[in-house]
C-alpha cells in the first residue's frame, strides 16, 4: 500500500464507516510520476476510420463511460445522461437523447433495448431503433455498471452490493440478490455477465457468484481471492474488473488476490495466479489470459496453468486501460490518451497512436475487425484492426 493511497483511504474509512475510496482513482495517487513513453520500432501505421463526439464524456468525474455495441452501432452516453447512438460503420448519428440525470457507467443493452444506470438508482431502457424511453424503474441505490439484458430479463448491478432482476418488457423488479458490503471497498463494481440462463458476478468480497437468470437464485459460489491482512486496507479482494466469459469458463481478477478461470457449470477453479488488478482482463480461450495490473504493467498468462508468457513494463504507471484481444495484438489506452498496441506473441511494442488529449479509461471494444476506443472527453474513435 503506498503512502499516498493511505491518505486518501483513511478519512473515508475513519469517518463514514462502511464506505468506498474514491480517491484512489485520482491522476496523482501513484507515489512515482507516470514511465515517460519511450522509442519502439513501428511496424504499422493504424488506420482511424471515423471519429465522433459522445458529448463531455466523463467530465470531471473518474467514471468509466465506454461505449457499447450492439446489431452494427455503437451507443455512448456522457455524465450527464446524454446518450448518442452512431452508425458502426462510419460513425453517423442516428440519435441523440438527453435523459437529464448523472451517470457513473456507461451504457449496456441487449435484445432491442440500450440500458441506462444513474448515479440516483434509476434504470432507464430505451428502444435501440430510435432513442425512445420505454420505461424507468428506481433501484435501491447507484448503478455502478452498464446493465445487460437477455431472455426476457434486464441485470442490474447496484452499489449496496445488490444485482436485480428486472422484466424486460415492463420494468417491473422480479428478484434480487445482495451480499453484505466489507466496511471498506474500492469505488466502483464489475458489470454482471450473462451466460446463456446465469448472471455471473464479482463482489467486494473476493467472491465469485453464478445466479440463475430466472429467478436469481445461487447456482454457485467461489471465493476467487480470501482477504487477509491486519487491516481493513490490507484485507481489500474487490472484483471490480469485468468477468470475460469464453465458451464454458469464466476468467475473473481480483485486487490484492487472484487473476483465474472457473468453470462455468460447476463454479471449480480450474487455474489461478497471484495478481492485482482493479482494472480488468482479456482473454484468448485456451491460448492466452491478458491482466494489467495496479502499476499498469501488462501481463500474458498461459491459460491452462497460469504460468507468466510474458509482461509489458513500459506502461509503468500510465494508468493503462484494462487489455483488449484484437487480433495477432492486444491495446491498451493510457492516462494521456495514447492507445498502445502490443504483440500477443512476445509483448513487444508495434503502435502507438493518440486517440485524444483526454485518458482512455475504458477497456477498448473489438468487433468485427474494429477497435472502438472511447477516451473521458467524449471521444470515440473506429480502428481498423490489421
């Protein structure tokens, strides 16, 4: 634990009890400045398709705002609730709808609907044809990540440590699931998963947690990370990072724990490897597993055991993006805008491009050969992928 995290973390911890640490996400919280970039030999130029502007992004908060894909369009909603919907392709507005409420995690969907969370509890569902609200339903507290929806049922994850179940076509509440906040955890909370008829997801806890879609009950649980320590900080496992569901396993992250693959069906672990990450994962199903860590290096791991392929240190600090799997690379974006792109083989540099002057906090967002990267000033950038 650096000094600096300790000053931030203290106050919140002393005064309000059962709390988060929000400024651990600060520019400034690493004790040592950012690795400054160094030369590489470039082995091709990425090629920007479209640009477009989603807004003022994160504005001045820390959040994580990262578009979401859905049927060849890409949907963006800023701090404000202003959300956006662009053709995929070439990055043309089909709409603009203005929801007038703070938002803290980026827009989800699924089936026809583009889901929206607010920093107040709602949960907003728009048509995704024409940015209509079909309906808005008040949870119990702050939507920490983008919703999903799926087989009839919308899932959401608030920041009391509950995931809802919510009907799809009316917005009626139909089950929940909460587990006990620790006195202290990092701000913020992985996006839940759907799996065919299961929610997957992390908690504060170190805990792993399948629930049935149906009817949110436990099919498994898995401690991913156990908390040790003497204090509250030591003791901190959060799963903050998204879980990456490939096939039949599960691959998930932990802070001050665990990087792992659990099996879908039962909830086994079938590998895991000291790491620490707050940031999150990719993965290449029986190949590779891609973590940035919390000093922002870059790791390769072998799925299967586990072991280190290799690891990218010269994003040192640089408060790198989680990884992204695009192709024979992985990218990462970084604090000053630039997005890395990285050879999966050995971890060797092969580009580099500035997106934005803003940081690129979201994990970038591959689909059909094009990376979508969206930077905290609202920017979202189409790159085609070699």
């Amino acid at each position: 634990m650096k000094a600096k995290q300790l000053i931030y973390a203290v106050p919140f911890l002393t005064l309000m009890g059962c709390s988060t640490i929000g400024g651990w996400f600060a520019e400034d919280s690493y004790e040592a400045p950012p690795t400054e970039l160094t030369e590489f030999a470039v082995e091709f130029e990425p090629e920007v398709i479209w640009t477009a502007s989603a807004g003022d992004g994160a504005g001045k908060t820390y959040a994580d705002l990262g578009a979401w894909w859905q049927n060849e369009k890409i949907f963006a909603v800023d701090n404000e609730g202003e959300i956006s919907s662009f053709n995929a392709s070439n990055g043309r507005r089909n709409w603009k709808t203005d929801l007038d409420v703070a938002v803290v995690a980026g827009a989800g969907g699924g089936m026809d609907l583009i889901l929206v969370g607010s920093q107040k509890g709602d949960l907003i569902a728009l048509n995704e044809a024409d940015g209509k609200e079909r309906w808005r339903t008040r949870l119990t507290s702050e939507v920490l990540a983008p919703p999903k929806a799926a087989e009839g049922m919308v899932v959401a994850r608030t920041a009391d440590g509950r995931v809802s179940g919510v009907s799809a076509e009316t917005g009626e509440v139909k089950w929940s699931y909460q587990r006990t906040v620790p006195l202290l955890s990092l701000r913020g909370a992985g996006a839940p998963v759907i799996a065919g008829d299961r929610v997957i997801a992390g908690y504060d806890n170190g805990k792993l947690v399948a629930l049935s879609l149906r009817d949110g009950k436990v099919v498994w649980e898995k401690s991913v990370a156990v908390p040790r320590g003497r204090t509250e900080l030591d003791r901190l496992v959060d799963i903050d990072a998204d879980p990456v569901v490939i096939n039949d396993t599960v691959y998930v992250v932990t802070y001050h724990g665990n990087a792992a693959a659990v099996e879908l069906g039962s909830g086994q672990i079938i590998w895991s490897r000291e790491m620490s990450s707050q940031t999150g994962l990719d993965a290449a199903y029986s190949d590779a597993v891609y973590v940035t860590d919390d000093e922002s290096n870059v790791w390769a791991v072998q799925d299967g055991s586990g072991d280190a392929l290799w690891r990218q240190t010269r994003l040192l600090r640089r408060k790198a993006s989680a990884p992204a799997v695009a192709g024979d690379y992985v990218l990462v974006g970084d604090f000053e805008g630039y997005l890395h792109w990285i050879a999966r083989d050995d971890g060797r540099f092969v580009a580099r491009q500035k997106i934005s002057k803003a940081a690129i906090r979201s994990k970038p967002l591959v689909k059909n050969g094009v990376a979508y990267i969206t930077a905290a000033d609202g920017t979202i950038a189409a790159v085609r992928v070699p």
